[in-house]
C-alpha cells in the first residue's frame, strides 16, 4: 500500500505527505529501497521523517509506507555475545549476507529465529500468572535467559513446553480471565522509546564493585546509579568504560558504540572473548551485547542506539538481573540531536543544541536505577548507566557536560595531565564527587570494615592538603616546610602512585577487592599515625623516616596477589614495628652521648 509520497529530501531528514493516520514515532520505509526511518514531526498532512540510512539519490515523488508501529528492537534469547547496529540489526548475520560494508535497504533481525534452544519449564499447569513471572528459561552458555509473562497476559497456564523450540514457536498457552486462550513465544518486541514497566523504584546503596581503587573507594558508584565521564581527547574516557566493562560485578553488560572510532569497538571485539569473568568463569563476551554505532555510521541511527542499548538493559533487569550500561559517548548523541534539529529549523538552544537537550538527557539516564520488578515473586534488577561526554577541547562548561552533570549522581572528571604522566585511571580527585557516598559508606562500614569510611575521609584530606603545600613548596622550596608538612606530602604522594594510580597489564594490579584496597589505606594511613607519632619524638627527623624500608614495602603492595593478602597485613606490623625501633634506637644513642 503506497501510504505517501516524498516532497522534499535533506540529509537523514525527509518530508512527505498523504500518510494516513500518521502517528509520531512510528516507522516508515522510505523509497523503493524500503529504508527504516521514523516520523519526528507531524504537521498537518506533512511529516518529517528520520531516516536511519544513507538518503542519496532517493528522488522526490518516491513512495512512503508507514509500519504503524514505533521503533522497537527484538528481544528473546541470542541477545548476549551479539553485535547489533544502532536500530538492532545483527552486525554479524549483516556481514554473512551482506558483506563487510554496509548496504541500503538490508532487512537483518536482531535475532536468529531458526536456532532452537531448550526449554525448560519454571511454571506449571493449572498455575495463575502475571506479567513478569517466570515461565521458564533456557541456557545461554552458562547464562540462564528467563522468559517472563509478557504485558498484557495474566490468566492460568493451561499448557507449558519442555524441550527444543525456536524463539518464534510457542512455548506456553495462557487461558485469560476473559475464557480466551493466548500463546506465548520467547521472542517479543518493546518499542525502544518506551520504558519497561516495575513496581517500584529503590535507593541505590550496595556498590558496584569495579576493582578500580580510585573509584571503589573515593568516588563509588551504586547499583542502579547513575554517572558520567567528561573528558578531552585522550584523558582515557574508554579507558575507564573498558575496564568497568570488565571488572565489574554485574550480571550483564551493554556496551554502546554512540558515534565512536571503529577501533574502540574492534578492541572490545577482541579482548572480551579472551577475557574471563571473574564472576562466572566464562569469557567475558558470554555476558556482553554490544552496540556499535560508529563514526562512519549514519548520523541519525545514534540518537536511536541509546534507547535500542537501554531497553535491552531494561529486559535483562527485568529478569532480576543486576546490569551494567556503557554509554560511549552521549556527545555524540547529542549531536544527533543537533543536526536533526537544525534540518527540523527548530529554534536553537546553547551551541545550536535543541533547547530539549536537558529534559531528553534526564529521561535517558531516568531510566537507569534499582527497580521492584513485575511478578508475584519479589524480585529485585538494576540497571547501572555510566555515560561517557566527550566536550571539545575538554571545556566542561559545554551544555552537553552540565546537562548531563544535573542528572548523573556520579561525576569522574578526567584529567588530560594526568593521563600524559601515564597516571591510570587519569581521574581527578579534586574535582570528582559522588553522592552516593554516604549510603555506600553505611555499607562499607557493616560488610568491609568499620574504619573504612575513616581512613577514606582522612586520605581525601591528605590529597586536597597537599595542593596548598605544592604551592608553598614552589614559592620558598621545599627547605621551608616543617617535618610533620614533609610528611604529609610523602603520605600524599604514597596516596596517588602506589594507591590510586593502576596498571591495567599487570594481573596483580589490574582489579582490586574490597578487602584489598581496605588492607592497602589502613597500610598507608597506619604508617601516617606511626610516623607522625615518631615524629613527636625529640630526636627523630623526618629523613629518618623516610629512608627506612617501609616505604619501599609499601610501593610494593598493589602487586601482591588477592589470594595473599595476609602479606599485607604483614607489611602494617612491620611498619609499626620499624617506626617504633627507629624512635627508640635515636633515644638510646642521645642517651649513650649525654653520658
């Protein structure tokens, strides 16, 4: 059925008229190549489309045929270890059929609807459900894929399957309360700008275990928070995202590609098969979907890979899953957003972004968080976003940056001097803040050690202290400083290179527990109260300190393996134990002399 016709082309955006019933975002195709795109804008009988692939050579008077249906992404099992493009489109079948450029008009699913996997059958017959309760699941690898009750379907399971079946079969037939009977398959669809349903929000408090000291212990963030990292070129913002990817201590992860160089993706391609989830032991990838929407991709299809990455996140949460949302980098959404605005000849916000950019900021990162899911069972999912900004020439006063930063609980700010020493993770502990610190620290305090959030305030006062001796220092040198003033700026130094500063090549060093990095601050904090309690002495100086082998002991104690850390607890006793010989030895000889 020819709904319309197109009047006008420009870029992504095209211009048509005579579509009946026309909705805002529902899907159309577009020409006689049956482009995807989505209506933006309707205006009497005119409607702007957003069109997701390459728009040149389409001709005016060309066809437009409406879908009536939003933008949705297929979900069901062969989600995890997939590539999809920004609109779900499975990157690998693309290559198979297509070849390894893109082509216009390509009709890929997301999912393989011929494989068959094995059911196995959580709900009985006779049984009474509703959305979001279990039916049953299959394996993925060593994943358990749930399948839930879809929206809409409540009633008495009258049949239920245990076996082989591919995601379009059926699976289970539910007899509703109005006496008509509703099959069930594992695949189902959710339009992407529409957010999935729960029963309640929660407070994020239980961290999110990254293994990166800097973050872990200064700057946490929770389950089902939010936070983001602004950034020059180069400061390590994928850096970051890579290795919360990695470590992190959730169940699934989503990594979107949003307007990204190629190689990022390509790198994630190749290490994450070969990397082992310390959860599971199986290779990170098994846990992974990644969306690539990269710079040589269409423009347009990047607004829509943010909403495609967090409905899936929103699916597996919705399971009772605990997900991670690498977000990389929603600059380059908001461009999107720019560019579609500007052929839209709407009135123009700060730098040409829409004047809209906050509130569709907050509605993306709204839907993160730690949720009550469907179903009579209690459950609890979240899911995490962190979203990387990329500001041109690292000028954070930029309406991406301060749109993102009223919305984001978290705040990592990347330090491009730090990332030039080869500082890793180059974020900055003087402008960094998180606000979920005084829940986590409740946590810290009951599941790690009750000192934690002591010896946290003290080493943060240490490092912001040591900024105002620095500047002492470069006036009158170093000569001018008291011993105590000394040694507060070893501890400070001890602080950044051997506590916060990691290097991601080392095993050792790469991922650090909790209990480890409680161990490694007590280290350095204990010899601080030791030393300056031998510094009160008469006849101790701070170069006796410092030239003692428990500095060097300490330098050395992010490369002792998590399966021996009593090494550490070690290296606190002999400190003291160091410390204390030193102040009486200097005693003894002053006594020694006098007589």
């Amino acid at each position: 059925m020819q709904d319309g016709q197109i009047i006008k082309v420009s870029g992504p955006l095209v211009v048509a008229n005579g579509i009946k019933n026309a909705r805002l975002f529902d899907t159309v195709l577009v020409s006689d190549l049956e482009l995807l795109g989505e209506i933006i804008e309707v205006n009497d009988d005119k409607v702007s489309i957003q069109v997701y692939e390459e728009t040149s050579g389409i001709k005016l008077g060309e066809k437009v045929v409406s879908q009536h249906r939003p933008l949705s992404v297929e979900l069901g099992p062969g989600l995890l270890s997939s590539m999809l493009d920004g609109i779900g489109r499975d990157l690998k079948e693309f290559a198979a059929q297509e070849g390894y450029y893109l082509t216009r008009g390509s009709k890929i699913t997301t999912l393989n609807d011929k494989r068959k996997w094995y059911f196995h059958p959580i709900a009985t017959i006779g049984q009474r459900v509703i959305p979001g309760d279990y039916l049953g699941y299959v394996m993925e690898n060593k994943f358990k894929h749930y399948i839930l009750v879809p929206e809409g379907v409540a009633g008495v399971v009258n049949w239920i399957a245990d076996g082989e079946y591919t995601i379009i079969e059926r699976i289970a037939t539910v007899l509703k309360d109005d006496e008509q009977e509703q099959g069930v398959v594992m695949r189902q669809y959710w339009p992407i700008r529409k957010q999935r349903p729960y029963k309640g929000k929660g407070l994020p408090e239980v961290p999110l275990v990254t293994g990166q000291r800097v973050i872990d212990t200064f700057f946490p963030v929770a389950k089902g928070g939010t936070a983001c990292i602004p950034g020059p070129f180069g400061s390590g913002k994928t850096v970051v995202q890579h290795q919360l990817a990695k470590w992190s201590n959730s169940d699934v992860v989503v990594y979107i590609g949003c307007g990204e160089r190629g190689n990022e993706m390509t790198d994630v391609l190749y290490e994450f098969p070969e990397l082992i989830d310390p959860k599971t032991k199986e290779p990170l990838m098994n846990k992974t979907v990644l969306i690539a929407n990269t710079s040589n991709m269409p423009v347009a299809a990047r607004e829509a890979s943010i909403y495609t990455g967090i409905t899936i996140a929103e699916y597996f949460r919705d399971m009772g899953y605990d997900v991670s949302l690498m977000a990389d980098s929603t600059s380059r959404w908001a461009e999107a957003l720019r560019e579609m605005s500007g052929r839209l000849q709407e009135m123009p916000g700060d730098e040409g972004y829409p004047a809209y950019l906050a509130s569709r900021l907050a509605q993306v990162y709204e839907r993160a968080g730690i949720v009550k899911c469907l179903g009579e069972k209690t459950r609890e999912g979240s899911v995490t976003m962190i979203g990387a900004v990329s500001p041109a020439g690292g000028d954070l006063s930029e309406p991406v940056t301060q749109a993102t930063l009223r919305v984001a609980k978290v705040f990592w700010a990347l330090d491009s001097s730090l990332a030039y020493a080869r500082h890793f993770p180059a974020i900055d502990w003087l402008e960094s803040y998180s606000l979920y610190q005084e829940r986590v620290d409740h946590y810290m305090r009951r599941q790690v050690n009750r000192n934690f959030p002591k010896y946290r305030k003290r080493a943060m006062a240490l490092l912001k202290e040591e900024q105002q001796l620095q500047e002492v220092v470069q006036l009158i040198g170093k000569d001018g400083l008291s011993d105590f003033e000394v040694l507060k700026l070893e501890i400070a130094r001890m602080l950044r290179e051997d506590f916060l500063q990691q290097n991601a090549f080392v095993e050792e060093d790469m991922f650090t527990s909790h209990t480890k990095q409680m161990l490694m601050l007590t280290c350095i904090m204990e010899f601080f109260a030791e030393a300056r309690d031998a510094l009160m002495h008469e006849h101790v100086y701070i170069a006796d300190i410092l030239n003692g082998e428990s500095i060097q002991k300490i330098g050395q104690m992010k490369y002792i393996d998590e399966t021996h850390l009593d090494k550490i607890r070690q290296i606190i006793k002999e400190n003291e134990e160091e410390l204390s010989q030193i102040a009486e030895s200097l005693k003894e000889d002053q006594i020694i002399e006098g007589i």
